[in-house]
C-alpha cells in the first residue's frame, strides 16, 4: 500500500510542477470561458434579454441562467481535459523508460498502472470541484442568485461520477499513444471537438438531424444535458410562471437540458449514465491491458 501511494503522490507532483502541462491541460476551458465572455454567452440569452427589456425578469436573473448554462459545458470539459492532462505522465515515463527502477522492485505491476489513474482522479475531482466552488460564488456575487443547496450536492456528486468516465477514457486513450507528439496533438483538438460535439460551443438544436445522432453517440453529450438540466432547472422553472410554458420549451431545446437519447430513440438518462460506466469500466479495463504490454517491452 505504501509503494502505491507512493506512486500516486509521485505522479500528482511531477504534474503539478510542469508549469505548461498544467496550463495546457486548463486550455480548452481558458478557450471556452473567453468565448462564452466575448460572444458566446449573450447568443443563448439573446431572447431573455428581449424579456428583460419587457420589465419582466430582471438582468441579473439572466445573468445567473447565462453563468448556468456556460459553467454546466465547462465543468464536464475540465474533467476530460485535466484527466488527459495528467495522463501525459504515461507517455513521458515510458519514453524516458523512468518505470524501469520500479519494475525490478517487488511492486506489483498493477499498482504501477493504476497509480497513474488514481493520481489522475485526485488531481481532476480536486480542480473540478474548485472550479464549481468558485461558479457557486462568482454566480451568487454577479447576479444576487444562489444556487440551492440540492443543486450544489447533485452537481458535486455528478462531477464525481462524470471524473471516474473521463478518466477512464482518457487512461485508454493514452495508452494507444507511442509518442510525446502525438499526445501534445491528442490534447490540442480534443477538448475543441468535444465542445462541438457536445453542443456546448453551439447548441445542438441548430445542427443537421444526422450530427445530433452521432453527438448522441458520446457519453460527454449526455453528461453536458445531465449537468445543465440540474444547474437550469430552477430558472427555468421560475420563467414557466412569467412567459407561455411554450417559449420555454424552446429555450430549454436551445440551452441543451433537453434528453436527447440515442440515434432519435428515447433512451432514460439513467441508462445512458449506466452504459457510460460501464463502457468507462471496459476502456479502463482495456487500458491496463495496453499499458501492461507496453510495460512488458
């Protein structure tokens, strides 16, 4: 147990002190927060300012469903990016052949492998919860709205689950990685592709029939609509007693809470998040197998 702590500490430290693996593992969410503040975040909300105008809801109502539905993509991207961020201690440790000491050591080799994935959960759900700590405060301090107590245990617990399925993903990923350079371009376009994907860029009620269905395809797409349907909820509710029960129906298809189930089938959430764990269960399995052949050569 101890060698395994060990190695988890060893590899939360050596991530954390590369200056630019930590800020490119935050640069899909850098990239995604300034173009929520420059443009972005005012599409979505372009409507309830129109009712604003009308004296019916106040700005900083809209400010809070705006701060809402941007934080509810951000938050899911932060857990695929830092998750792979840290993943590029297996690709650095196999190239520079820095595993070598511990194979000669009584450590078993499935504690060296998961070490990797533990330490990655750690770092990912400690960031991730301080990102969603600090949007319960910027929201409540921008916009004179908290968050329900409901709200921020749900969220918190979700982003927990949602850490264990990125993780996962990305451990099995990485190990189908043979160089530094191929990870560093791995890590560039993913984060950009999965916001598309999963409609947090654009929301997926402008796209093509033919791409919701592949978007329906990928769990993250499912945990975007998961998060932002508890984190929309309440404003949305509270809109229902203001304006037609039918304009909000559009706008909860066009802020993404809607379910979108899989390929046009309506499939319950909860079964969505049950094939996601266990595909994530599969893909980590698979991963330990990858990384245990590689570790063999």
């Amino acid at each position: 147990m101890y060698e395994f702590v060990s190695l988890v500490k060893r590899h939360m430290l050596k991530f954390l002190r590369d200056k630019t693996a930590v800020f490119f593992s935050f640069l899909s969410v850098i990239i995604l927060l300034t173009l929520y503040f420059l443009f972005i975040g005012e599409n979505y909300v372009n409507e309830l300012r129109n009712i604003q105008e009308q004296g019916l809801i106040t700005r900083e109502f809209v400010d809070f469903m705006k701060i809402s539905n941007m934080m509810g993509g951000i938050l899911v991207i932060n857990t695929i990016s830092l998750s792979l961020g840290i993943m590029g201690n297996i690709i650095t440790d196999l190239e520079q052949r820095s595993l070598d000491a511990y194979l000669v050591t009584p450590v078993k080799r499935y504690k060296i492998i998961f070490s990797y994935y533990i330490s990655s959960i750690i770092v990912t759900v400690f960031f991730t919860l301080l990102m969603w700590a600090f949007t319960i405060v910027y929201a409540g301090i921008i916009s004179g709205y908290w968050f329900s107590f409901e709200v921020i245990l749900q969220t918190s617990l979700l982003l927990l689950f949602f850490t264990f399925v990125s993780a996962s993903l990305m451990i099995y990923l990485t190990t189908l990685l043979r160089s530094v350079n191929a990870f560093g371009t791995l890590s560039g376009v993913l984060g950009t592709l999965i916001g598309f994907i999963c409609g947090i860029y654009m929301p997926l009620a402008v796209f093509s029939t033919g791409v919701t269905y592949v978007s329906s395809i990928f769990p993250f797409t499912h945990m975007t609509i998961l998060l932002k349907n508890i984190m929309l909820n309440e404003p949305l509710t509270t809109l229902e007693s203001i304006i037609p029960a039918e304009n909000v129906d559009i706008m909860r298809l066009y802020f993404g809470v809607n379910e979108l189930g899989l390929f046009g089938q309506h499939v319950d959430m909860i079964w969505l998040m049950l094939g996601s764990a266990m595909i994530a269960g599969a893909l980590l399995y698979f991963g330990y197998l990858n990384m245990s052949r590689k570790i063999k050569h």
